[in-house]
C-alpha cells in the first residue's frame, strides 16, 4: 500500500519492473494499493504457481499503469483450487501488448470480478483472460470502459478449455468503444454459458459491438440476455449470438438499438445443419435496428431442433442485402413465432420480413397485434412452409393466425403477403393495401 504526501495520495514507481511477483507458494494473496506504474516492460506482473493447490487471490486498488511496452498488467497463475481477482479504480492506458492478461492453467474455480476499470490504447485486447479452469468461472465487470484497443475491448477466451466448468459473464454499466475487433467478445466450450449484459454502450467497433459463441459439444447450453444496451457502427453485426453445441439456446434482447451496422443489427445463429438437436427460443422486445448492411434482425436455427421467436414492439427500417427481419429453421423442428406492434420499413434488396420453415416441420404464424411492412423491394410479408408439403403431403405447411393485423403498401412485388411451399413457390399471395 504506496502513499504519499502529495494530492494524488499515490507513489509513481517507473519502469523497467514496475510491481513484479514471480514465486512458487501454496495459498497466496497480493494487493497492490495506490500505484501509479510508468515506463518499461509491464506495469504490474504476476507469475505464480500454487503448490499443492490452494486459493490465490489478487487485488489491485486505485493502481494505473501507463506507457509499458508489453502488457500493463500480466498475471500467470498455475496449480490454483481457486482464483480471486478483484480491480478496483484501475487505469491501464498505452500498453504495447495487452492492456490486462491473465493466464489460467490447472485452476478449478474462478471469480474475476472489474469494478470501474478504464482500458485504452492497448497493442492488442484492452483485457485478456485465457480461461482453461475446469470448475465454475464467474466473470464481473461494472462500470468500466474499453476504449481504442487494437484488439477486443474485452476478450474472455474459454473456447479451447473442453473441460471448462460453467461459465457465468455478468457485464453492466460499461463502454466498449472504437476497438479494432469486439467490443465484447466471449468463448466458451465444454459447459453451460450464461451471459447477462445491462446498462452498456458498445459502437464503433472493427468486429461486432458483441460477439459471444458456444461450441459446447456435450449438450450445455447458452443463455443470452442484454438489455438497455446501444450496439451502432459497428463493421460487422451489432449483437452476434452463435452456438454450435448440442444444447438448447435462450435468447433476450430488451431495450436495444441497433442501428448502422455493416452486418446485422441483431444476429442469433444456432448449429450447422444436421449437428445439434437443441432448441431455441428468442425473444426481441422494444429493439430499434435500422440501416443494417445485412438484415437488421436475423435470428436462424441450423439444427433438428425447434425454434420459437417473439417479437414485441420491434421497428426495424432500411436493411441492407437482406430482408428487415429474417427468421428461419432450416433443420427438421417446428418453428413458432409470434409478432406484436412489429414494423418492416424499406428492405432495400429484399422483403420486409421473411418467416420460414424451411425443411419438413410446421410453420406457426401469431400476428397477435399490428404488423406493418411497407415500401420493401420485394414482399412485405414472406411465410414459407417450403418443403413439408412435398415430403409429407397429407400435412399442413403451415397455421397462421391475426393475418388481419397485417398492413402495408408499396412493396416492390405488389403483395403484402406472400403464402409458399414447395422451395419456396407462392400458393396464395395477398396485395399490398388488403
């Protein structure tokens, strides 16, 4: 704990080691308290294997480090039962590499929690966690910003860690601006993933605003909640969901605008083709998402299982190369969806809103209140049953109901409503104005 006399109330030790702790222990805490760190290679570095197990806690209070050519805080820490790290007021600004890098090997359980952290300016990921722990791992971040970084704002990589425990990721109250990749980015693999992000501004990113993928292979599954969020200018997609397990996928999005994106404003993508048997369920409610570069809203189930999409108060307008809202199951389940006070305005290449089922199962429409597609290039309304008429066709395609709910006019093909099977062939088309 480095005092001094002055107003900052800090001692500023610079380079070439700013706070350096390389040792071999059994159960070990360190806090670094009231440091300003300039200068050299890193600000703060952590090298520590527990023998024989135990806990390892690291805490770092009203510490900054600036200026160092590697990273401005780099923690290695091998053999833990347990793994506590806890920041508090700390500023990490121009470090060459990483700006936060912890290192995770041969650790059971992990509780990282970031409480107003400033990260900017880093040579690669503002923070970095390689996360290879096999016991649970909760992840805190509030009231922190990300900003400038040359790789993700915040990267918390599980995706190579097969016998991972469960991952939990809470985020709320931060900014992850104008970074070269995510401004969030989140990987996990062997274990159930539960993500939970509130109260954040996430633009003018390289990548995506939130990029967050499960390729849990054991049939864990993903849950997704961000709510009052801006996700805008990013060069890739606003929000990307993907999993690619076995698992059931959850999605919400409450809250959200998601506008100027160069790929979807919103995006859920579950499985490739024929690999996984979960569900999913999305629900959208009170989301903006216009003048995306692909669909504003995009959400596709690739797996044998079901899909169900509610969408509530939902205003899209102005997609890019694809419709204003896209929902499809292209494996072998059924797909429920269920749309109120929805509006597709402008698609500039494509309909207004596509739902489709697009291999054998049942396609069930609610249009449970209004529903206006206007002024798209092609059809305001695409429902597609496609194949299960020609595979099974003693069967129905599909049940609509509260088509009446629909309006629109000046769709480029003429027709409101567009009714198809059979790969896509329309067998009952309604106009624009009915």
């Amino acid at each position: 704990d480095a005092k001094t006399d002055d107003d900052d109330d800090r001692c500023t030790i610079t380079g070439p080691a700013g706070a350096s702790v390389i040792a071999s222990t059994s159960a070990a805490s360190l806090a670094l308290k009231n440091l300003v760190l300039t200068g050299g290679e890193r600000g703060v570095h952590v090298d520590a294997t527990v023998v024989g197990g135990g806990a390892y806690t690291l805490a770092l209070t009203n510490v900054e480090t600036r200026g160092h050519t590697e990273d401005g805080v780099d923690v290695a820490v091998d053999g833990a039962d347990a793994f506590t790290m806890l920041f508090n007021d700390v500023v990490v600004h121009d470090s060459g590499d990483e700006g936060v890098s912890v290192q995770l090997a041969d650790t059971s359980t992990v509780d990282v929690s970031l409480r107003n952290v400033r990260i900017s300016a880093s040579g690669h990921h503002g923070a970095l966690f390689l996360d290879t722990a096999t016991g649970a791992r909760t992840y805190t971040v509030h009231e922190s910003w990300f900003d400038a970084n040359q790789g993700s704002g915040l990267r918390i990589d599980g995706a190579n860690n097969v016998d991972g425990g469960p991952l939990a990721v809470r985020i709320d109250e931060t900014t992850s601006t104008n970074n070269r990749f995510d401004g969030v980015e989140l990987l996990q693999d062997g274990d159930s993933f539960d993500v939970a992000i509130d109260d954040v501004v996430l633009d003018n990113n390289g990548h995506s605003g939130v990029y967050v993928e499960s390729i849990a292979d054991d049939g864990s599954p993903l849950s997704f909640k961000l709510e009052d969020a801006v996700v805008s200018n990013n060069e890739l997609s606003g929000v990307n969901v993907t999993h690619s397990g076995l698992g059931d996928v959850a999605a919400g999005v409450l809250r959200v605008v998601a506008d100027n994106n160069g790929g979807s404003g919103v995006l859920v993508t579950d499985g490739v083709a024929g690999t996984n048997t979960g569900d999913v369920t999305a629900m959208l409610t009170l989301v903006t998402a216009r003048s995306n570069g692909d669909s504003n809203v995009r959400v596709v189930e690739n797996s044998s299982g079901d899909l169900a999409t509610t969408l509530v108060d939902v205003y899209t307008s102005l997609a890019g190369t694809d419709q204003n809202i896209r929902v499809f199951e292209d494996g072998a389940g059924d797909a429920t969806h269920t749309l109120s006070n929805v509006t597709a305005l402008g698609a500039a290449a494509s309909d207004g809103i596509e739902l489709r089922e697009r291999n054998v199962g049942l396609l069930t429409v609610t249009f449970a209140g209004a529903v206006r597609a206007s002024h798209n290039n092609a059809v305001g309304v695409v429902l597609d049953g496609e194949l299960r008429l020609a595979a099974t066709p003693d069967t129905r395609a599909m049940e609509v109901s509260g088509a009446s709910n629909v309006a629109g006019t000046a769709n480029g093909s003429g027709h409101l409503i567009d009714y198809r099977h059979d790969s896509g062939v329309s067998f009952l088309t309604v106009p624009n104005n009915s």
